[in-house]
C-alpha cells in the first residue's frame, strides 16, 4: 500500500471514529435519561458517570445526574455536580433550581432562596422554581411571602394541584380560611380522592366554622 492510499485509509478511519462516537454517547445518555424517567436513579447514575467523562462539556449529563442525587437524598453530591456544570454555563437554571432544592433540604434557607431567586431572574416563566421558593418560605414562617412565590406559579401553570394545596396551607396559617378552603377544593379537583387533601378541607372548613361563631357571638 503506498503511501498516499495509507493516508486516505486513516482518514476514513478517523472520520468514521467521529460519526459513530458521538451517536454512541448520545444513545447511552437517552437510555440513561429512560433510567431516570422511570425512577431508577442508580442506574441512570452508572451510565451518566461515563458519559460525564466522554463528553464532560454535556450540561443534560449534569443535570440529569444532578436529579438523580436530588431523588435519592444525595443532596451534597447534588449540589456538587451541579456546580460543576454551572462552570460550564453560569446561566443554566436546572443548576440553579437543583441547588436550591438541595439546600432546601438541609434547611439552609437563606441558600435556598439565593438560588433559586437567580433561577427566576435568568427565566421567569419556569413555575415550579415559584412553587420551590414558596415552599421554603413557608417552611420559614413568612407567608406573605410563600403566598406571593406560590401564586406566581399557579398564574404561569394553573393545573398543579401541588401548588394549591400548598397556598391552601398557607392561607390556612393566615387565618384566611375561605380562600384556604378554595385552593384545597381547587387541588381535590385536579386530584380527587387524596386522603390528605380531604382532611385539610374538613379541617379548614371546621375553622371557618368556629371563626363565624366567634365573630358572630356578643
């Protein structure tokens, strides 16, 4: 073989070797990803790993990964790895949000509401990072607050019931039972038969009762 052929030969070998790495990768991240959405988060881990170190500039691999450690109360890891992907792009808001949460859970509210208040102001219309703000609000006490964070996300997505039946709490710390009441039934609605819903609503509408008679006895 001359020397010209033997050239042609390695470059068809190198550009075979570009075409097919890179469908390989993505394959594996989508059955990753297949892992993830059916909950078997150690799975989707062990094949993100290795994706994460053939295509280490991939923010999905990140974020997925960063989901699975969420999922399975590995927060620190979470927190870790979405660092590491919001090197590669500061403005990635799934990093924000997984931080965040993440924080939430070790009950660093103040780290939390950072996070997540960047996530807001780099995309505004994603609803959910409202209701996670709302939630650690509400874990603190400030209800005005979680009221506001949690009716931001039911303006941008009105058929969560997650979103109402946290207002409803909110409400129902507010002594605003009626309103309290409404969110709870708006929730059964969109989730009918929820033991627990059921018992906020009769509970709510146990303390209306007993606040009409208060205000109504001389």
């Amino acid at each position: 073989m001359n020397r010209f052929k033997l050239v042609l030969l390695i470059a068809a070998i190198l550009t075979a070797a570009v075409i097919i790495i890179p469908s390989f990768c993505f394959a594996s991240f989508q059955e990753a990803y297949e892992f993830y959405k059916k909950g078997k988060y150690y799975d989707a881990e062990k094949l993100l790993i290795k994706e994460k170190e053939l295509s280490p500039n991939n923010l999905d691999i990140y974020a997925v990964l960063g989901w699975c450690y969420y999922y399975t109360k590995r927060y620190s890891a979470a927190i870790e790895t979405c660092e590491e992907g919001l090197k590669i792009n500061p403005r990635d808001t799934r990093f924000l949000t997984t931080i965040g949460r993440s924080y939430y859970e070790f009950k660093r509210y103040n780290d939390a509401v950072a996070n997540l208040e960047k996530s807001i102001a780099i995309n505004p219309d994603y609803a959910y990072t409202y209701y996670y703000l709302g939630r650690v609000y509400l874990e603190q006490g400030k209800y005005i607050l979680a009221e506001t964070a949690f009716s931001a996300g039911i303006a941008l997505d009105d058929d969560r019931y997650i979103f109402y039946r946290y207002r409803g709490e909110v409400y129902e710390h507010l002594a605003n039972y009626i309103e309290s009441e409404s969110d709870y039934k708006k929730a059964l609605s969109l989730k009918p038969n929820d033991p627990k819903l059921k018992e906020a609503l009769i509970r709510v509408i146990s303390k209306q009762t007993d606040q009409d008679i208060e205000y109504s006895s001389p």
